[in-house]
C-alpha cells in the first residue's frame, strides 16, 4: 500500500498521479493547526483553504481514489503534519510514502526530515505546476551579477513562445510597463467581479472558530470571492478575459476608494493552490486576445502575462536560490514595530485606511495597494522585515511563503539588500495622489511636509533618506533623490526629522 500526501497548495487534478485508480493507492489531505497557527490567518484564507482542499478531495473520490481526509474537528487529528503521517502509515499499513515537492522551505525541510526518520521507501514527485523548476532560474543567471527579472521574462517568452512572431517579440516590444500606469477616475465603467457559487462557508467559519484557531479580518458569506474548484476557477478566468481584460493593462498600477479589485483578475488564490496552472492562464487569455484584437490591445494583454510567466515564476527563482538565508535579511537594519493599524485599519491616513480595510474585509488587495500603500509605509517607517512578512503572509488569501517573502522582504522592504529590486520602492504623497483619489478625501495636505496636517508620508520619506543614504550612496538609480535631500536648507530637514520622529513613535496618533 502507497500512502501519499497532498499539501492544501497541491490541488492540481492533472497531476500523474491521479491519471489512473491504483487500488494500492490512499491519498491523504489534513486540516492541521500547524498550518493554521504559524501565523495570523484571514478567516477568509482559512475557510478558502479548507473548502477548496474539502472539494478536492471529493473529487478524488468522485473518480475512484482512496482518499483520507482528516478535517480540523477529527479527534484523531494530533494538528501535527508528521505525527498523522505516522498514525496513518500504521493504519493504512502502509509500504511506500510518497508527496509532492512542497513550495515552502520550512514544509520541504519537515519532510524531508521525516523520510530520514522512517524506514519505508520514500520518493519526492514534482507538482506539475509551474512553467519552471526550482534550480532553473539560478542556472539562468549563473555568472550574473545581477538577477534582472527582463532578461528572465524575454526567455521565458521565447521558451513557451508566447505572444513571439518568427523568434521577435509581438508588436515590436517585448515590455508595455509605460503603459501600464494610468489613473482610473470613474471610466471605464468596471464591471463587478465575479462571486462563485460556493457553499458551506458559515459552516467551515464555525468550525474554525469552534476550534479556538487565532484569525485576523471578516467575512461576508454574500462576497466571498475565492474558488472551491477548478470549474469555478475556470469561470473566474473566463470573466477576466470577457470584461476586464480589455482594460486590464492600462490601469493595473490604479487605487480608488470606490473599488476593490478595479481590472484585475483576482485568480491569484486559485493559481497558488494549483486549481489552475499558470500556463493555460496565459494560452487562454492569449486565444481570447486573439479572438478579439479589433477590441483589445496587446498592451493590455502583454501586462498580464508578464505578471504571470516573468514576475510569478521570478518570483519562485529566487525563494529557492536564496533560502533559508533570504528570511533572516534585513539589509537596511530596520527594527521598529508594525504599527497597531496594521490589524484594525483605524488611522487617518485615508490611503492606509483604504488599504488596510480592504485587505481585512476581503483577504485581498492587488499589487500597488501591497506595494506603494502598505509596503511603502512599513519600509519609511523602519518597520522590522520579520513584522512585515507575517503580516502580509497571514492577511491575504493567496499569500504563501515562496511568493509573499520574495514580494515583501524582497520588491517591498529591499531587505535583501537590491537581489530583487535596484532600488527601494518608496515614496512621498505626490506618487500615491497620481494613482489615486485617496488624498482627496484624507485629512492630510498631500503636498505639505510640515505641520499637523502634512502628510505623514512626506517628512517619513524624506527622514528615510537621510536616514538610509549611507546604504543608498553608491546606488545610481538613488542619486538624484540623494541630491534633492542634500538641497534641503538643515533647519528645514531638522523639522522634517523631527515630525517624523513623532510619527515613528507614536503611528497609531496619525
């Protein structure tokens, strides 16, 4: 008897595995408070987990596997990974353990671990997921001082021939970044986004919380936006390509108080639990490019495939290069607090309000609000790297660690010291006001630095630079911020300093 595991971001029914019933064959799935307790979860993050791993394994069932899922509530669920298996290679009698290579080192290394320990046979398949595998991206770069993610993305276009006309790039260009950045103010009309049909969520809420399991956010049974299953996942994808895709490019980068998920896909969850791959995400949005060019741009669609085969396949590169080291960086030596507003969204920064708020009540917040809103803050505010992962890690739904630590240590708080990003993504009030209106309704001038109503952002930005430019003097694509603070008169930059010095003790006050 082969007993094998499937982790709750292994939920790939095209995998090998299940492409004939062995009678000799058990899967497992477990619900375990080890995963639910490394960190605050986003009751939605939890109950999409559960309830998509619960429709997995049905559907295993449904085509003939055995299958033993062990649901949070089980009185024989010990919450451990490794002591269910134990329990269960005693039950099943079990001869061989088999799983599927683990995106999360900490997982990798626990298993890996605990094939040491037994004395079956053990053997480590891969998922079948992703476009590359985990050596691929540092063989790439081999001999490169710098890990430059276009080089990446222009190969991994020509690889997969995607958007390529006889071996040059579609259009002529292989990047539409410059047309990416357009501020929304109320058209294009947004469609609202697409809800699945999904069940049993007060269900899994209660049992949840029944069971004592620590969660951060809300949920509304009514806007619920996560998947189940793969069909439901498939019809998110194909409303993206229907009504949001023709815009999708052009306002990417865009915030607006009036929306949550403005063009944007929101098939993240269903991509990281492996509902749907990568691959026939972009051959499909591609085809329906195709299908209607006289509608849609190829900057719209350029932008979105380069989020998924350049920036998320990057992106897994370098969590495996980099690990275990990478978690522990924290290049520019912050060390201050995440400030309490993180949890509750209760500040008068209207930016960070809508942010926060959004990211509580819907698990979810695209990349500009990760990176420019609550990224930015954290990393002007010298926020410790640790405080900002589990933050981001346990408040968005599609948050695993091979993605959220390489985003947020890496792209967000330049804690690895430039491996991902030339430069630190900070900024003052004036970037935030060209892609949104939340300073059109916030407290703050946005074009003060001074005074108990200038916005915060303005004097942390420029007390960050003073405070970081020995870090930042040999940087180039830093000098002419450099220059700009060496132009501030001494007074003025002493009152700079000292208005950021009171936001930086007393944050929860602004």
């Amino acid at each position: 008897m082969k007993l094998r595991l499937i982790l709750g971001d292994q939920l790939n029914i095209h995998h090998p595995w299940f492409e004939a019933v062995e009678n000799n064959v058990v899967y497992v799935l477990m619900e375990i408070r080890q995963e639910t307790d490394y960190a605050p979860h986003h009751i939605q993050k939890v109950v999409a987990f559960f309830g998509t791993m619960r429709w997995f394994a049905n559907e295993l069932k449904t085509l003939g596997h055995q299958v033993i899922y062990l649901e949070l509530n089980d009185v024989n669920n010990t919450q451990s990974l490794t002591e269910n298996l134990h329990l269960l290679i005693k039950q099943t009698e079990a001869t061989s353990f088999d799983y599927q290579l683990p995106d999360e080192y900490r997982l990798d290394q626990q298993l890996s671990n605990f094939c040491k320990e037994i004395s079956l046979p053990t053997n480590a398949i891969d998922t079948y997921h992703f476009m590359t595998k985990r050596e691929d991206l540092t063989e790439f770069f081999e001999g490169k001082k710098q890990l430059i993610l276009e080089f990446f993305y222009r190969n991994m276009r020509k690889q997969f021939d995607l958007l390529m006309q006889q071996g040059q790039p579609e259009g002529g260009q292989w990047n539409y970044d410059k047309n990416n950045r357009k501020k929304w103010k109320g058209t294009p009309e947004i469609p609202p986004a697409y809800i699945p049909k999904t069940e049993a969520l007060e269900a899994l809420q209660g049992m949840i919380e029944q069971a004592g399991v620590k969660t951060i956010g809300t949920l509304d049974v009514h806007n619920f936006l996560f998947p189940f299953s793969r069909e439901e996942a498939l019809e998110q994808l194909a409303y993206f390509c229907e009504h949001l895709l023709v815009h999708f490019g052009d306002y990417q980068d865009a915030l607006h108080t009036d929306e949550i998920n403005l063009f944007h896909s929101r098939i993240s969850f269903a991509l990281n639990v492996k509902l749907i791959s990568p691959l026939e995400v972009v051959q499909t949005v591609i085809a329906y490019y195709r299908a209607h060019e006289e509608e849609i741009e190829l900057a719209q669609v350029e932008g979105f495939v380069r989020q998924i085969i350049g920036w998320r396949e990057y992106m897994r590169g370098i969590y495996w290069k980099e690990m275990p080291h990478y978690a522990e960086k924290n290049a520019l030596e912050n060390h201050n607090p995440l400030p309490n507003f993180y949890w509750t969204g209760k500040t008068k920064m209207n930016c960070l309000h809508q942010a926060i708020s959004n990211s509580l009540d819907n698990a979810y917040a695209h990349h500009i609000q990760r990176l420019m809103i609550t990224g930015n803050f954290a990393l002007l505010a010298q926020v410790h790297p640790d405080a900002v992962d589990q933050w981001y890690l346990g408040i968005y739904a599609d948050a695993i660690e091979w993605v959220q630590i390489t985003n947020t240590r890496g792209m967000s708080q330049w804690a690895d010291g430039g491996i991902v990003a030339t430069k630190p993504y900070v900024s003052a009030a004036a970037y935030i006001h060209k892609m949104s209106n939340y300073c059109d309704s916030c407290g703050y001038d946005k074009k003060k630095r001074l005074g108990d109503d200038a916005c915060p952002f303005n004097s942390l930005y420029w007390n960050f630079l003073d405070d970081k430019k020995q870090f930042f003097a040999k940087n180039n694509r830093m000098a002419m911020m450099l220059r700009l603070l060496e132009k501030i008169p001494p007074q003025e930059l002493a009152e700079i300093k000292a208005r950021a010095g009171k936001i930086l003790t007393q944050p929860d006050d602004f």
